[in-house]
C-alpha cells in the first residue's frame, strides 16, 4: 500500500546535480524562416553550477536552489531552509537523499 499524504510528516526527495555552463566558440548564424536549428558541436567552458531540487513525493510540490558550488555549508543552508521556511510547524520530515558526501552530519 502507498504512503498516504500527511502534513505533519511530510515526505520530502532531495537531489543535487552539477550542471556546465557553455557557451558558443563561433557566433551562431540567424536560421532561415522554416529552417531547422542547427546548434555547432563546439563549445567554451563558463564553469558549473549546482542545482538542488527538493520535492514532496506525494503532492508534488516542489523547490529549486541554484548555487556557484555544492558544498557541506549550501547543504547545511538547503536543509534550514527546508525545516524553518517550507515545513516550520511539521513535527517531522521524512527526507529521502543519496549519499553524496556533503550529505552527512557533520555538514549541519
């Protein structure tokens, strides 16, 4: 039997992922009306930057943070703002999460 939704204890997935910022090496050309895009295979690095979603499985509800770099101090943020802004009056929360390794209790 699935979970049920309860407001007290939500469920709650956590996820990170580092994602590259690119950029063109050539300008791109302006397509004709009724062309196909055509996207060049090269591309310049501009760094990375670290996507965190959280997501309550049961009701779909869900945030973003974006951040320059995934660290122990933006897990320990992601996780206060999780507890005192999104679930401040929730007795419990049931959060899902891998083990990446910011993801410990010395992070908090």
């Amino acid at each position: 039997m699935p979970p049920k939704e309860d407001a007290e204890h939500p469920l709650v997935c956590l996820d990170e992922k580092l994602f590259v910022l690119h950029g063109d090496v050539i300008k791109p050309l302006n397509m004709r009306q009724g062309s196909v895009k055509k996207v060049d295979y090269e591309y310049t690095r501009h760094g990375y930057c670290a996507i965190t979603s959280l997501i309550e499985a049961l009701t779909g509800k869900q945030s973003t943070d974006v951040r320059r770099h995934r660290t122990a101090i933006n897990f320990a943020d992601i996780i206060e703002y999780l507890v005192e802004v999104l679930y401040p009056k929730t007795k419990k929360i049931m959060l899902v999460m891998d083990n990446l390794n910011t993801h410990r209790p010395g992070s908090l």
